[in-house]
C-alpha cells in the first residue's frame, strides 16, 4: 500500500473518530453550540429547537469540537479522493475491492 493510500485511510480513520467523538459530547451536553446561544452570560446548547444550559466551558468546547469536525470531513474526503480517486474506485470499482486487493497484493 502507497504512502498515500495509507495516510488517507489514517486521515479518514481519525476524521471518523472525531465525528463519533463529537455525536457524544452532543449527547452528553444536550446539544451543540452551533445551533445554541448565549443570553446575559448564560450559554446554551440547542439540538432540535430545545435547548440546554451548560458552563461556558463546555460552550467553547462544543464551538471547538464542531469547528474541527468542518476541518477534518473535508480533509478525509480530500485525501480519499487523491488516494484511490484516480485508482481503482475512479474506473467504476468500490472503494473496499480496491483495499481488498490491496491486502492480497501485500501477503
């Protein structure tokens, strides 16, 4: 597997952690800041039209962890792109055949 391929999957790999990491602080916070606001010092979280009281602490943190979410998707799809978008996913394959014969050519 080419350097490239397997910076892309790491990419993709740590993209898809932070996604997973980010649903669960929304979760656990009852919503993200993005859809929140902030009211005479009070800062809240919104998911779906309700909304949440959290510490300003864990405002910034969920503002933090959306902002990195919208940098490392981009990234992934990018390095995915120019690692198997001009290989075998680009002539009509699926992207896991690729990987699959990727791991019988390396035994």
């Amino acid at each position: 597997m080419s350097i490239l391929k397997s910076l892309a999957i790491t990419l993709f790999i740590i993209a898809l952690l932070n996604f997973v990491a980010l649903l669960i602080g929304e979760h656990l916070l009852g919503g993200d800041a993005l859809n929140g606001h902030v009211a005479n010092g009070h800062y809240f979280v919104g998911s779906h039209g309700g909304y949440a009281e959290v510490s300003a602490q864990a405002f910034a943190y969920s503002a933090w962890h959306e902002r990195s979410v919208m940098i490392t998707h981009p990234l992934a799809i990018l390095a995915m792109f120019l690692a198997f978008g001009a290989g075998g996913a680009g002539r009509g394959e699926a992207l896991g055949t690729s990987l699959v014969e990727d791991a019988r050519n390396r035994r």
